[in-house]
C-alpha cells in the first residue's frame, strides 16, 4: 500500500472512509481520476469499527482523509449503530438490538441517536490515527458533534446571530408538544428526529383548532417498528399525529416553527448551499408539493434563476453571505451542505441545518463530478501550502 501510494509522487494520495458503493462513490472515484489520475483508497466504517489497523495501514503516504456518509448501506448503518451502542447505553439512550443490520434493511430508523455517537467515536478514532501521521482530515469530531444534532446546532446558529426558525423547548411527546404549541401560540410546527438525516421520521403539523393534519416520512409498522419512507404520507387526525409522535418520542425530538416558504410554479421551495473552503461551490433549488423538499421525497430541482426571479439578487446575495457565516461554525470541514428556507414573502430566510457531507444529485453527474473536482482541487492547494511551510521551516 506504501508504495502503491508513493508512485503519485507530486498528486495527492486519498484515503476514504464509508461510501464503498453507490452512485455517490462512483462519481468521487471518477472526480479522484481526473483530478489526480488515480483512484482513491476506500475502506468501509466497518473496516474501521473492526480492525482500526486497516486505516492505520491505509494512511501511510497518504495526504487526505475524506469521511463520506453511510447513505442507505445497511452494513454501513448496522456499523455506526454498534459503534455507538456502549455509550447509547450509558447515557440512557434509546438502542437497537445487537444484530440490528435486518431492520436496517428493511428500512427501520433504527437510533439515530446512538448511531450519531458512532460516527463521533469513528471519525475521533480515525483523526487521531491521521494526525500522527500529518495527514489533513475533511472534518472533525467536533464538527460531527454539532452538525449532526439539531438542537445544539441551531443554538449556536441562534447565538451566532443567524437567523433560525424558532425552537420549542422540552418535547419528548405528544403532550409536552401540545403543551409547547400552546405556550408558543404556534399551531404549525416541524418535529425532527433530533440526530436524524435526509427527513427520515419527520413530521410536518398543523393544528387548527380540534383538527391535526400531518405530513411524514414515518410510518409505525405491523411490527410496531418505525420505518423511513419515501412516499410523504397524510395523517388527518390528532390521534395519528399522537401515536406516531410518542412512537418518536424515545429516539430523542427536535421541534421548531414550521416556516412558509417561498413558493415557486406552484410548489414549496428551498436551497441547499454546498460550501467547499468557506464559499458557495454548488446550490441546489428544491421545490415539492409536499413541506419536505428533498429529492429522493419526490422534490424538483429547479434553476437558480427561477429562484432569484422571485426573491432578487439582494436576498440572495444575503442567503449566500449566511452560509459563509454558518460555514465559519464549522471550521474544520471541507465539504458542507446548508438548507436555508425563505420566507413565503420573500423578505426572511432561516438556517435549517448543515450537512457535513455536502450533497449529491443522483443522474446528474456532470454535477456531481464539478462538486468533487472543486474539493479535490481545495484540498491540493491545503496541502501545497502545508508542503511549503514544512520547506521554510
């Protein structure tokens, strides 16, 4: 491996871990080839969970340590999950089974909770096998441990003096919603699985008056498990809306003012920034007649202009210099996705949450190639500077 990684002298050498597969790891390796002219070296969070000597291996002679996203791989997933499963336990933290990697597959939510400590645990482990070695990592733990819960990240944005959508304290029911509604006078809300990822278990709620209606990615099986779906389903009554927020519940919830976007031919629209160095590298509209615009939930990618036709050049040069400041939180990321919304008047826009895995569009691999290419090409610039503070010292 050392000298299979020395013969790209002067190119960088890239180490990955997650991502094995998939559309998404294709179109990096292809990114990797035509920038380097070689591909990168790619070991599972498995491999790592399992033996951390298959990194410590791996990172010889190489220059970067990029982490990707388990996606929908369920060895992956059941990986994160086991990592995370002694400290889950410890904290009182809902947890899955042992040999969770079934349910997995059959698309359970499995705990986000205790898999985000995974995560945590994998990338520290992984970053300081990295730092002995002066080999520059994509993030780090401490930037996992804010990106990937949503409470404590929208309150550092709120303290920051970001402009978010407004939090409700204490949910961990039905109950203690309602209550938080009351209190609040706000009768639209989103309730989030609080580490959740890509709107799994998400629910979108309107009360008026004695009447509840519901959009959500969730749905309570006969097994009585909670699985992610890809249909946006309706719930019309407050007695659905309860169950399925006390079958949440346990997995820990983030709840927050449910913001009316913007709308654009028809549809509820908002814009994920990918941010590579600090700056705007790639935007993404995303429009849906439902209140989740996520593409793989049925969402449209729409052009940038058909966005700034409706809110104009000021309002978004705003909604870029937000997320060069959200960007700032996270300083030792290389590749971060924002969600903004703006307001149905066009006059607000609100930080929803950061991704520190950027975003991907499947079938749209020109896309996907430029993404990769500009944090490819930020990296090699890191690490000529770092190559050239090394001569002068």
């Amino acid at each position: 491996m050392k000298a299979e990684l020395a013969s790209h002298a002067g190119r960088p050498a890239l180490v990955i871990v997650g991502g094995g597969s998939g559309h998404r790891a294709q179109s990096l390796t292809a990114a990797c080839l035509a920038e380097f002219g070689h591909r990168p070296r790619t070991l599972t969070w498995r491999d790592v969970l399992r033996d951390p000597h298959h990194l410590d291996t791996a990172l010889e002679g190489a220059d970067w340590l990029r982490f990707e996203t388990p996606d929908q791989d369920a060895d992956e997933l059941a990986a994160l999950h086991e990592a995370g499963a002694d400290e889950a336990v410890r904290l009182g933290i809902h947890t899955m089974p042992a040999d969770s990697k079934a349910l997995i597959a059959s698309g359970a939510i499995g705990s986000p909770s205790q898999m985000n400590l995974g995560l945590h645990k994998l990338v520290a482990m992984a970053c300081a096998l990295a730092d002995t070695k002066g080999v520059t990592t994509s993030t780090r733990p401490e930037d996992v441990a804010l990106a990937f819960d949503k409470r404590h990240a929208q309150a550092q944005f709120r303290a920051a003096g970001l402009p978010v959508p407004r939090s409700l304290e204490g949910v961990t029911d039905f109950a203690s919603l309602e209550t938080a509604m009351d209190q609040a006078r706000i009768n639209r809300v989103f309730v989030k699985l609080r580490h959740g990822a890509a709107a799994a278990g998400m629910v979108a709620l309107a009360r008026h008056g004695q009447n509840w209606r519901s959009a959500t990615t969730a749905e309570i099986g006969a097994d009585g498990v909670l699985r992610a779906t890809r249909r946006v389903r309706t719930l019309n009554t407050r007695a659905e809306a309860e169950r399925l927020i006390n079958t949440l519940g346990p997995l820990g919830l983030h709840a927050e003012a449910w913001i009316p976007k913007i709308g654009i031919q028809g549809r509820a629209a908002d814009v994920r920034l990918v941010m590579i160095g600090g700056d705007v590298a790639s935007v993404t509209v995303r429009a849906s007649l439902h209140p989740m615009t996520n593409l793989h939930l049925g969402g449209e990618r729409l052009p940038l202009d058909a966005l700034t036709a409706v809110i104009g050049d000021a309002m978004w040069d705003a909604i870029c210099e937000t997320a060069r400041k959200v960007a700032r939180l996270f300083p030792h990321s290389d590749n971060l996705g924002i969600d903004i919304a703006i307001s149905a008047d066009a006059r607000r826009h609100y930080v929803l949450e950061a991704n520190l895995f950027g975003d991907f569009v499947k079938d749209a691999g020109s896309d996907a190639s430029h993404l990769h290419a500009l944090a490819m090409r930020h990296i090699r610039h890191k690490i000529a500077a770092r190559c050239m503070d090394r001569h002068a010292a």
